[in-house]
C-alpha cells in the first residue's frame, strides 16, 4: 500500500511541474509581448495551468471523501470549479476578443503601446 502512495506523488511532482512551466510561460508572454492578442493567449494559458492543478489535486486527494468512495463516478467539487471556470474563461474570450477586433477596426493595431497614446 505504501508504494501506491510514493506513486501517486511522482504523479502529481509532474503535474506540478507542467503547471508550473506552462503559468511561467504565461507570466513571460503577458510581460514581454506588445500584441494584445498574444497578450490575451498568455492569459489563457495562465487560467489553464491553474485548472490542470486544480484537477490533478482533486484526483489526488477526491477518493478520500465517503461520498466519491461510495459511488466512484461523482465528479469532484474542484472539477465543477474548474468547469466554471473555463465558462468563465470562454465569455471572457468573446468579450475580449471584441474590444481587439474594435481596437483593430479604430487604430488598424492591436500594439498596446498604441492604447497609452490614447489616453491624451
């Protein structure tokens, strides 16, 4: 039994690892780049490594409660919220993606040093 638990942390070390890599990708991206639109795929990515740890952990640690022991097929409250939250994510992409399309259309660039000349 004890080997199945050294197993289980292997796993989730390399789901955090991944989630790690992919948030610092994001982080660089969101700092370094001037197109809003890579900008916003930065973002995406940001939200998603947060879900893949979200999910990773509530695999890990779900089967302890006595509801998801008795009926192995409940979904977990952490992959409701990630449900949740990529609704959220994907109004945000259509929201987003229409003030850049309306950015385009006003100032033919989507370059965010543009929208600080706006301000004047």
């Amino acid at each position: 039994m004890e080997g199945l638990g050294e197993a289980r942390i292997m796993e989730i070390k390399w789901y955090i690892g991944l989630a790690v890599a992919l948030f610092c990708t994001g982080i660089v991206g969101v700092l370094t780049r001037r197109n809003s639109i890579i900008i916003f795929m930065c973002i995406e990515l940001m939200l998603n490594a947060v879900n893949l740890l979200l999910v990773a952990f509530s695999k890990m640690h779900g089967g302890a409660s006595a509801v998801v022991q008795s009926n192995p097929n409940v979904v977990s409250d952490a992959q409701i919220f990630v449900f949740f939250i990529m609704v959220v994510a994907a109004a945000e992409v259509s929201v987003g993606l229409a003030i850049i399309v309306m950015l385009y259309r006003n100032t033919h660039s989507v370059d965010v040093n543009f929208l600080n000349r706006l301000k004047n």
